[in-house]
C-alpha cells in the first residue's frame, strides 16, 4: 500500500523557536528581574533628561494587609499613564509611597499585642514602625510584580524623618497664619477607639435606633398663642438619641414653619408643625385634633420650657437646619452632641455640654444613666421618661448611620478640647486668621482644575463650601505629634512659631520618635520661657495630627524639595489619580493644605476610576474582606492578563466582570 503524502509536508511554513503557549506565571518574573537588573526604569529617566517633565503624584495607600484588586487596579492605571507620557516625549518619573500613620496600623498593632496600653508610648511606636516596614516591603514586590515601574528603591514613607518634618513644619504655617487653634467643639468621636474622627473617617452603615416622642411642658408660652383652661400644653419632640437628652438645653423652631396646637383626648394640647401632623399620628397610632389657628415658629424664640426628667429650664430657639422631611418640626437642642446644636448654642450663648468621657460613658447625671456608656443609656433613658410621663410615643428605626471607618463601630458627636484648621474669617470664639480664608482660597481654585469625570468639580466644590473646619487632633500615639507646648506653671499656649520650628530640625534628624525621647527643654531652644508668668518649664501636645494632614502633605515632601526623596520635581503636580472616595479624603486634603501654604491647588488634573465590586455590588475592602488578591491572579493567569482587563474596562468593574474575564 503506498504511503499516504501528509499535505503539511508540501506547504512551506515559516519556523520559528516562539513558543505555543506564553506561560506568563512562569516568563514573566523572569522578564521583570532582567529589567530591574539592567536598570531599565533609570535608563528611561536618563534618556529623557531634557525632556519636558510630567508629574503622576501618588496617593499613599495604607501600609496594613495585601493589596487587593482595587490597589492593583489603581497602580496599573498610573503605570499606564506614566508610560504613556514617557512614549509621547516626556520625563515621567513615578515616585510610589506609603501612608505609615494612624488608626488602621494602630489597630493591627493592637490586635498583635493583644489589646490596648499594653507598651508604653515609645515602645508601641516602635511596633507600628515595624510593622509598617513590613507590609511596605510586600506591597513593593507586589506592585512590581504587577509590571509598575517607579522609584522603588526610595520611595516616599510617611513616616521618613524628612517626611514627618514636613507635616509638622506644615502645621506650624497653619499656626503662623492663624488657621489653627485649638477649641471645644462637637467632633465625631468613636468610643470603642477613643480617638476624634475626621469626616472622611466616617462610613455610614445601616443601624438600628430608638425612635420615641418625648413631651415638654410649656412653662412660658409665646403672648400670641392662645391658651385653654385645664389643658396641660406641650412641645412635642422626636429624637433617635435619647442619650442626649441630659444634654439637652434648648428646643429648635424653624422661624418661618407654621406650628399649631393639637389635642389629644387625655387633656393634652401639644405643639409641632401644621404640616408633620398626620405623619405623627400615623407613626404614634395617636388621636390628634388641629386647631384652625396657627402661629409662626419664630414667636417660640420667647418661650420656655421644662426638660422632661432634670430640673431644667430650656429656651425656645430658631434654627434653619429644622425640617418638615421627619419628626415634629421641634428639634431638642444639645449643643455638646451636633454640629448645628453647636452653632446655635453659640448664637444663643449656650454651653458646649458633653458629660461624656472617652468611652462615651456618663461621669455625672441621675442614676439611672450615670456610668453607662451611650449606648448602654438609651434604654434607661426611655424608662426613665415612661416613670416621669414624658414619653409620648415610642418605636425603632433602621436607618443610615455614621460607624467608625475602622471598627465599624457607630459613633457619637461629643464635645471636647481639639485642634481644628479654621476654614473661614473667625467668628466668636474664633480669632479670623491672618491671611485670606482658606474656605475662599479653596473654593477659588477648583475651577482651576481639569476635572475628569467632570463632575468631579462640582463634587469637590460642595464638599469644600459645605464642610466646618477640620479638626485635626487624635488621641492615639502613632502619627506626628503637634509640635505645640503649653507652660507647666499656667498653662499658657506657647506659640511662639520661630522657636517651634526648632522642633522641625529634631523632627528631620530622628523624626518624630524625638518629642517621645526627649524632654520639652530639649526640643526648645535654651532659655525659652512663657510670655505670660515667666515660667521655663514646658508640658508637650499629648495630640497627634490626623493621618489625613499626613497624607495631603505629601506635595510640600515630595513635589520640589530640596535634597528629599525626588529633588527637581515640579509642583503641582499634573495629576492625582485615585478612586471616587478620595474626593472627602486625600484630593480634599491635599487640595485644604496645599492652599493653606502656597496658595494654589496642588494638582492640575483629578482623575477618578470607579472601584471594584463583588457580587453583591459593595466596593471591595480590606476591611471588609471580600476582596480579589492580584497576587493571586499572576499567579494563575500572569500580569498581563490583569493588565490587559484594567485597560479593556474604562475604569468600571464589577467581580463578575473580572471572573468572566478571566475564565
């Protein structure tokens, strides 16, 4: 039988060593240690010398846990960008850093030790500054494996002496120029941390709350409102904080509501809004009868009444911020536990009144409650009203509420002693600053910036003319020190900012570790004394500054300065590019600081990428622990593969995109 002619053998295909299969698991870690050998990153940087330079500032992810998908998708967009403005002519040096400070790392360190206090100061922060290098280490390797060039050798670390001299030389301008000062004020306070929070450390979660309707009796009614005999009148209050209640010192009427009388069939005649009516009976199953006549809200201004379980007097308030959306349009007022109740409190000369300490339990007050922590609280208070016949009406209400963004835990506004950076021109217990308000100034430069998406910029403008000034003080131990004293003999504010500054250069030689080794003699120049007693004896700032001022410092350390970790950088930078929440975090940081000391926007372009969703659409988060690890998937499938759906998706992904990719 003859042998059959194979048809392959008569065509004349072109050989070739290429192999079938890339087998990128396996090439490409090869690929990456040729480069990083031959120095392939510099050599790009010396052949572009003298070209143009374009600047991709970047955003300091936290030193805690393995990147997940989010942080990989976010270096692998910068690593496109840089390299593209490297192929279009530019110098395009990419230098990566770290946020090493605060709360996350703390709570790592926490968790390792076994619980809280259990170091002393000097040693825990040594403990954190350990554990910071260790996951900067693995965070490194991992974005290299990701293919993203940069300076990798010498990258930017919060916690770098030089780098902790910046943010404390930072604060010090703030000081100079009359931003900041330190003040009683209502601020976000979590209890199980015991620490201030900033509003970009708060994420809003679903919780369940008391929602009752408390009474108050009517001791001075407004000359216009008409009264009838034997019936016992009342200003009828809802609250989902009965914790607050011993702090309550005012009720809030809206000037321009209409309010009227309503009769129950008890004797009663209460007081709320013509228009919140049916919605009360409908949620208290009550039986109310509306007089025709009503008056309004600004004749209450008059009026007072009687707390419903303390011997207290409160006074009728006006107040814009009150709504017709829920409740009574009556809005008890407790000026230590709200930003509004503040401001009023202010305009109405009333305390700041928090009898709370740092684990938000009550230091004085009945016995019922006195003790207990908030949360412990609210039960005793709501039977406390039930025993003195207050409560009106009572139920529960899941609703969104501010949590810790670390803990999870939900938080409380209390009333304590911080450091805050003014955004206006003072006000009573404000002095106004020495230069222009930083609120104008920040305003003025956002339309300054290409915004991309472009909603980017209204995003930012409102969130800049709506936010109160930033409080930028922490109780914790890991983060740079305020560089501030006060005098032991008086307690005078030492803020003389020319001898502070000696705190800088002791900051840039052993960084901030130094206000934690040596005494405030040391720190200060010889012979400095008070202004006011004479005294020359100092006690330090026992505050750190919020790792939010660490971060939106990272232009002033890395942009342009001398000698540090990428001398001749220009600022701004071109562009911030980072995820949408960065818009309350450190776009809006670095936006506050960067005016604050040079006057202009510290960035030319935002750039905003959307997140990473799992299969429930939530954004993925370390904390949350659902994420993708893309060590993981260079693993499987290699970089490229990554590298190519990043480029392939705009920017808008869900987990079920990158598994169906991916398979």
């Amino acid at each position: 039988m003859p042998k059959l002619l194979e048809l392959k053998s008569t065509l004349n295909l072109p050989k070739t060593a290429f192999p079938m299969k890339a087998s990128l698991p396996q090439n490409e870690p090869r690929i990456l240690a040729e480069w990083e050998q031959s120095g392939l990153y510099q050599r790009i940087q010396q052949a572009r010398a003298e070209a143009p330079t374009y600047v991709l500032h970047d955003g300091p992810p936290y030193a805690t846990g393995s990147i997940h998908l989010g942080t990989g998708l976010n270096k692998i967009l910068k690593d496109m960008v840089v390299k593209s403005k490297t192929l279009s002519g530019f110098r395009a040096p990419y230098v990566p850093g770290w946020d090493c400070h605060g709360l996350p790392i703390e709570t790592q360190v926490e968790k390792e030790l076994g619980g809280k206090g259990k170091v002393p100061p000097a040693e825990f922060r040594t403990l954190c500054r350990t554990f910071a290098a260790r996951f900067v280490d693995q965070h490194r390797r991992d974005f290299k494996r990701l293919g993203v060039f940069g300076q990798w050798e010498k990258p930017y670390l919060t916690m770098s002496p030089e780098y902790e001299a910046c943010i404390a030389d930072a604060f010090l301008t703030f000081l100079e120029k009359g931003y900041a000062y330190r003040g009683l004020k209502p601020v976000y306070w979590c209890i199980y941390d015991r620490t201030a929070l900033a509003e970009a450390e708060v994420e809003y979660e679903d919780h369940t709350s008391p929602s009752i309707w408390i009474r108050y009796e009517v001791t001075q009614p407004p000359a216009d409102l008409p009264r009838h005999a034997g019936q016992k009148l009342y200003a009828l209050v809802w609250t989902t904080t009965p914790w607050t209640l011993p702090a309550s010192l005012a009720l809030a009427f809206h000037p321009h509501f209409e309010y009227v009388l309503a009769d129950d069939d008890h004797g009663n005649t209460y007081i709320l809004a013509r228009e919140l009516v049916g919605k009360v009976m409908q949620e208290t199953g009550a039986v109310l009868r509306v007089e025709p006549k009503g008056l309004l809200g600004k004749s209450f201004e008059s009026a007072r009444f009687r707390h419903p379980f303390l011997d207290r007097e409160v006074p009728g308030v006006l107040a814009d911020y009150v709504t017709l959306e829920q409740g009574t349009g009556v809005v008890h007022t407790a000026p230590g536990h709200g930003a509004d109740d503040y401001r009023t409190g202010q305009k109405y000369g009333l305390d700041a009144y928090a009898p709370l300490d740092d684990d938000g339990r009550f230091v004085e007050g009945l016995p019922e409650y006195k003790g207990k922590t908030v949360f412990e609280a609210n039960p005793a208070v709501i039977a406390l009203l039930k025993s003195r016949g207050a409560l009106f009406a009572e139920s529960k209400l899941q609703h969104s509420y501010p949590h810790c963004w670390r803990c999870h835990n939900p938080v409380i506004f209390r009333a304590t002693e911080q450091w805050f950076i003014q955004l206006d021109a003072g006000s009573a217990n404000v002095r106004p600053p020495k230069a222009s308000p930083l609120r104008q100034m920040a305003l003025e430069q956002v339309p300054k910036v290409q915004w991309t998406p472009a909603w980017g910029m209204e995003r930012m403008r409102s969130m800049i003319a709506e936010r109160p000034d930033w409080c930028v003080s922490r109780q914790r131990f890991w983060g740079v020190p305020i560089p501030v004293f006060y005098c032991d003999e008086c307690g005078k504010l030492f803020d003389d900012v020319k001898a502070l500054h000696h705190v800088i250069e002791w900051f840039r030689k052993e960084g901030a570790d130094a206000w934690f080794r040596h005494t405030p003699e040391e720190l200060l120049p010889a012979g400095t004394h008070c202004a006011g007693c004479g005294a020359v004896r100092w006690r330090k700032e026992n505050d750190i500054l919020d790792v939010w001022f660490d971060s939106g410092s990272s232009h002033l350390a890395v942009l342009d300065p001398p000698g540090t970790f990428a001398a001749g950088l220009p600022w701004p930078a071109d562009m911030y590019l980072e995820g949408p929440d960065q818009y309350r975090g450190w776009f809006h940081s670095s936006l506050l600081i960067a005016v604050g000391v040079r006057g202009a926007a510290p960035y030319r372009q935002v750039l905003t990428h959307g997140w990473t969703l799992d299969e429930q659409g939530r954004p993925m988060s370390k904390s949350l622990g659902n994420v993708v690890l893309p060590t993981e998937i260079c693993e499987k499938w290699g970089a490229d593969l990554l590298r190519l759906w990043v480029a392939s998706e705009s920017c808008v992904m869900t987990l079920s995109d990158i598994r169906t990719s991916a398979v």
